[in-house]
C-alpha cells in the first residue's frame, strides 16, 4: 500500500482551519496531529540542510528523541 505524501505545513495549517470553521472537532484532533507532524518534519529538514554528516550515536540519539525515548 503506498503512503501518502506528506502535507506541508501551510496545507496542514488550511485543514486546521478547515475542520474548525466546519465544526469538525475529530477532523480538527486528526489535522492538529498532522499540522503537529509537518512542523517537526519542517525543522528536521532544515536543521539537517545545514549540519555536518552525523554520526551513527548521534542518529540514534536523535532517533531516540522520536520515538519517546529518555
């Protein structure tokens, strides 16, 4: 089954504001999540465009943070 792209954060943004202007307020939980996902996916991406290779600890390390991990 292929996966969906992933929104942007000023589309996931618009759903936001959609589900609220419809009243929706499951659709509006599901859109905060998925707006919540495109910002942190944003950042990621733009912090490793401008950082040095890393390391495998530091991948774990990070990859730690994602899962919950202390």
């Amino acid at each position: 089954m292929p996966t969906s792209k992933p929104l942007t954060t000023e589309q996931a943004r618009g759903h936001v504001m959609t589900a609220v202007r419809m009243h929706d307020a499951e659709a509006e939980q599901v859109a905060r999540g998925n707006l919540a996902e495109a910002k942190i996916a944003s950042a990621i991406n733009r912090a490793l465009a401008v950082a040095p290779p890393l390391k495998p600890p530091q991948i774990k390390r990070i990859s730690g943070l994602l899962r919950g991990a202390k």
